[in-house]
C-alpha cells in the first residue's frame, strides 16, 4: 500500500456519501484549530517570537523553490523509506517533538494520543519532555513502533542523568537534545496571556514522576507546584562540556536539535553527536532569525554522512519533498498535527499525517522521482518570490 492510496480512500467514502470531516487545507485545519483550542491554549501554539517575522519566513522560505518536472518516467512506485539509527522507517517524515503537547488534546493527553497515531501511521513520535503523561506510558503506548525522546536538560546533573537512563530503559530509539531553549525567547502571545507557568504546569508527568526529583520533595509537598517552583522547565545552559557529559551517559544517539551553522556541525561531530537537526524552534525562541530552510544546506555539507533532521515551516508534502531535496535524511512536521490533535484527537493526527505522505508521494510520481535517493538538491530551481 502507498502513501498515496489515502486519496483514493478520500474519493470512495464520498462517492458512498461520507464527505471527509476533517480539514484537507492546512488554512482550513488551522482555523478549526483556533477555534477548538481554549484562549491561552491557543496563543502558546500558535504563537512565535516577537512580531512572528521568524515564524512566517520559515513557511515562506519553501515558496522560494520549486521542483523540476521529469518527464516519460510515470514511476508505478514510489519509495520513500529511510534506515535512520539502525531503523527501518516507511516514510523520511517524523512528528517533530512539541513541548506542552497534552493540553492541546480535548482530554488532556495529546502524547498518548500522538503515539497512539504513531502506532496506527508507523510515522515516529519525538516524545517530550514536558509531557502530560510519563515517557513510560507513551513508550508503552507506542509497542513496537519506533520513538524518539527529546531532551531538556536540566542544570541538575543527577535529574538530567536520570531521564537519560529512563528514555533507555523506556525504549527510546534517540536522544534529540534541545539547545535553542534554555532561556524562554520573547513571545507576545504566552506575556499577553499569562500563559506562563499555568500552561506548563498540566505537563509535567516527566519531573513530577521522575524518582531523583521526588527525593528532593518534602513529606507533604505537592509535585507540580514544586516542579514550577524550583525547575527551569525546559531545561538550562547546555554548552560543550555539558554534550560531552551526556555523550558518556548514554550509548543512545544523540540528535542535537537547533544546530544551524556549519561551524557548528563541525565542532558537534568532535564532540560526539550522532545526528544534526536543523531547525529554529518553529521560529518560537528568536524573532528576526534566518528560515531553517535556508541553513539546511550547509548543515548538509558539513555533516558528511551523519544523518541531518529538519522542521520549522512544513505544512504540506510539497514543503516535505522540497526539504529532501534540501539533503533532510528526515522532515519533521509540528503545527500540522498539534492543530490536527486539537480538532480530532488520534484520527486527526492520523489524517493529517496521511494526507501529508499522500500529497508528497503524489507529486514524486508527478514529476517524476521514483525515490527519496532521486531526490536532490539539482531537481530544485530558485523561483521569483514576493
């Protein structure tokens, strides 16, 4: 079964009748969204650093490029699986990790929900850290599939060597360390509404169970009101001596997430990395920055074989086939499916996930590209935009 096989399931449910209850336009799904989400819910996913600039030119940087049609090629098949650790993945597509992801679900418990999709796509879910429910549960949730978990580190050594162990001993494929978050960017939207610590608070199952951090509670005190109180909650300082603590910590690879400059790349792989992911944090830490998109490829050129991740600003499988041919080994997408989580839960997600691959499949047989390997930098060509 291909990816693009989902088009044809839409046509036949409404040819018996059933016209499709979710979104198929990212514009459509993100205006059901808003109006799904409760207000501050909303300003923390919706919102970006600053005046958003950063946030819009991520989405607008794809506009810029666009793919060579190949023609009297008509390929049948189309194969976009990707080997990425060791895994065998059925499509270069991951659900990029999404702090604070539970409150966006109508019951509170979008990271099962989300692994749950995971489970149903075979698409790999970056659990969080800030997590309504325990990676435990959302690795047991997850079975079989494979999942990555994403780190904020925390200053506290023993915590953070304690999480390590626990994504090991969960099941966890990898370790996506976030680095652009140590300090909270400026976010109109999160100030104007309070957001800050009551959103955070609901997503804390990660600390709040972790057994290092309930060593440090007094007999009587209430976890999550501690974890607010005494932890910076996603995570703090993480500089090169700190990488190279967690390198010995851990056997599992780690995926430095938020690296953008070659320089960068270059000294990373010295120091142990396994695996770069270019991304800008959806443009939601730094108002004014360059578009991911444009730093994927000298992140690419400096990585050499390691596998480079990407996200920030995909919202279709246009925006999916253009990063692969940037060089991305795996594309990440995130507001999609948050905003898809909040409109209808598992079988949201599972829809937009789906539609994504049917969308970035179909053009491949298009235009003409048999493979992800067909995919390169030379089938783009620079388009005029404004």
């Amino acid at each position: 079964m291909s990816f693009a096989d989902y088009q044809t399931e839409l046509y036949e449910q409404s040819r018996r009748g059933h016209q499709p209850q979710l979104p198929i336009r990212f514009d459509e799904l993100e205006a059901k969204a808003m109006a799904a989400m409760p207000p501050k819910v909303r300003g923390y996913v919706v919102g970006g650093a600053g005046d958003e600039y950063t946030q819009r030119a991520n989405c607008d940087a794809f506009k810029r490029w666009g793919l060579y049609p190949r023609m009297l090629g008509a390929p049948d098949e189309r194969d976009l699986a990707v080997d990425l650790f060791g895994v065998h993945l059925p499509a270069p597509v991951f659900m990029a990790p999404i702090g604070v992801l539970g409150v966006t679900a109508q019951d509170g418990h979008g990271d099962l929900a989300c692994a749950k999709a995971s489970v149903r796509t075979g698409i790999p879910f970056f659990a969080g850290t800030l997590s309504a429910d325990p990676m435990e549960d959302v690795a047991a949730t997850l079975g079989d599939t494979p999942g990555f978990f994403q780190l904020y580190t925390p200053p506290d050594r023993e915590l953070a060597a304690s999480l390590v162990k626990r994504a090991e001993a969960a099941g966890f494929k990898g370790i996506a360390v976030t680095l652009d978050t140590w300090v909270t960017g400026w976010r109109p939207r999160d100030l104007a509404g309070g957001n800050y610590p009551d959103v955070p608070s609901g997503c804390l199952a990660n600390y709040t169970t972790d057994p290092v951090f309930r060593e440090w509670l007094q007999p009587g005190e209430d976890a999550t009101e501690a974890a607010v109180r005494k932890l910076p909650l996603f995570g703090g300082p993480f500089r090169w001596e700190d990488l190279d603590w967690l390198r010995s910590q851990t056997k599992l690879p780690l995926i430095l997430k938020g690296i953008c400059h070659p320089d960068d790349v270059r000294r990373a792989i010295d120091h142990g990395a396994d695996a770069m992911y270019v991304s800008n944090h959806g443009g939601r830490q730094a108002n004014g920055g360059l578009p991911s998109l444009d730093c994927l490829p000298g992140v690419v050129a400096a990585a050499g074989d390691l596998p480079v991740l990407f996200d920030s600003g995909v919202r279709s499988g246009a925006d999916i086939i253009k990063a692969l041919a940037m060089g991305a080994t795996a594309v990440g997408i995130g507001r999609p499916y948050a905003y898809a989580l909040a409109v209808g839960g598992v079988d949201g997600v599972v829809h937009v996930l789906r539609s994504m691959l049917a969308e970035a499949e179909l053009i491949m047989a298009v235009d003409g590209y048999p493979s992800r390997k067909d995919l390169t930098p030379d089938a783009l060509c620079p388009v005029p935009y404004s």
